[in-house]
C-alpha cells in the first residue's frame, strides 16, 4: 500500500462529516490499494508471511478508471448481488476499504439510504479526490472520501456497521495488525465481509503468485481476534465471499 501525502482540505472537510454521519446513523438491528481487477504492474517482494503480495502505484486515476470500472467486470464482479448478500439496511454505515474509483459506492449508497453512509476509504490521494467528484457528480451525497494510511484505515471509532474489503486484502502489509485496528471501528454486531481472489489461474484477476488462499485469509483473521460466521460459496465464480465478527 502506499504512503500518505497530504490530501485537499475539501476532502478532509468530507472526512469530518463522515464520522458525525457514522456516529449518529440509526440502526434497526469497516488500505487500503484499491485491487478491483487485474494487476498490471510488478509486485514488490513480500517482506513477510502476512505482506502483500502486490505493490505498484494506483496515481493515475484515468488509467484505474478502464480498469475498476470497465462495464465487463459487472459480469464476474456482481455488484449488485455482493451489496445484497452484505444485508445491509437503511440507515446502516458501511466502509469499503479500497474503493478506489469507487465502482461499489453507488451500490453501497442506495443500500443504506439517504440516511445511511458510506465511508469510501483508499490511501491513493489522487483516488480519493476522484471518489468526492464523483459523488458529487453522481449525487450520491452519502459518500464520504476517507484518506487512509497504509497502516490505519482511519475509521470513526464504534460506528461502522459493515467493513467490506473486495479485491484488496492481498493488497494490505503486516495484515494482523491491520485486521486487529479494524475492531474498534465496529458497532455491536458489526462485521468484516472479504472479498478475495481465489488461488490459481483464472480469465480475470491478478497472477496467481499475488492471490492468497482462502484459508490463508480465514487463519490471519482468526489470528488477528475474528471467526469466521459466514461464507457464500456459490456467489462469485472466481472470489470468495467470507464474513467476519470479532471473538
């Protein structure tokens, strides 16, 4: 993942509201490198059993953009069933650790309603200034840009209902630390859905040295303080879907 430069102060105004928005949404019952698709640069050499396998800049949001948001990946992706195996609800407040061009935000948004919120969280500042055009382009005003570190998704403490992480876990360094920073941020009841690359040679998706397992996932959160409480076997043809509560 990448460093923190400074950021706008518009997204950092963003930011603030986001975290009011989180902490006072009602209920009726959360870096992160943007991974969506294909990895089309060499990788770094992971440092450790629990690094990412894949490190490459993500600045230039246009070309991002053909590839995050290229209408092919709706087929394999599913956007709109992934957002409805979340159940969320309006209302909740749900992060999406990763987003970079954002191609799940509208989706999110129109889950949890105009008094829901989204926390579009990526450590890409190039990223996170697209992510506030484009909510603002969309009309998506509870879209909320957050600039993480690599090491922190800076989060609102005790007010995320759902933190979603597709296509970014392998993405993540010294990931038990990370996983465990992601507790707080969580409401009673929260959970942490990934959504990964399965292992091998697939038609879409980073070469198969950056994937890890679906085990290897299971054992790092379950290292990190999490149990596995759910997994949708049959909703991805080339990921899988593994929810996550704190133990």
């Amino acid at each position: 993942m990448r460093g923190m430069v400074r950021v706008c102060v518009g997204v950092l105004t963003s930011v603030l509201a986001g975290a009011t928005a989180c902490s006072t949404a009602p209920r009726s019952a959360p870096p992160a490198a943007a991974a969506a698709a294909p990895d089309a640069e060499p990788p770094g050499a992971p440092s450790g059993p629990h690094d990412a396998t894949s490190h490459h800049s993500f600045a230039d949001v246009a070309r991002w953009r053909t590839v995050f948001d290229d209408p092919k990946r709706d087929a394999w992706q599913r956007p709109d069933q992934v957002v409805r195996a979340l159940a969320l609800w309006p209302g909740a407040c749900v992060a999406d650790l990763g987003a970079g061009t954002g191609y799940f935000e509208h989706h999110l948004a129109r889950a949890v309603g105009a008094n829901g919120t989204v926390l579009a969280v990526d450590t890409e500042p190039n990223l996170v200034t697209w992510l506030r055009a484009r909510a603002e382009k969309e009309g998506t005003r509870n879209v909320v840009p957050i600039l993480a570190s690599p090491d922190n998704p800076r989060l609102p403490s005790a007010s995320v209902d759902v933190i979603l992480i597709v296509d970014t876990y392998h993405h993540v360094d010294d990931r038990l630390a990370y996983l465990r920073r992601l507790r707080p941020a969580l409401r009673a009841g929260g959970r942490v859905v990934v959504v990964d690359w399965q292992k091998g040679n697939l038609p879409v998706g980073p070469p198969p040295e950056h994937k890890l397992a679906r085990e290897q996932v299971v054992d790092e959160m379950q290292a990190a303080g999490w149990v596995l409480a759910d997994e949708r076997v049959d909703l991805l043809p080339y990921q899988y879907f593994l929810v996550f509560r704190p133990r």
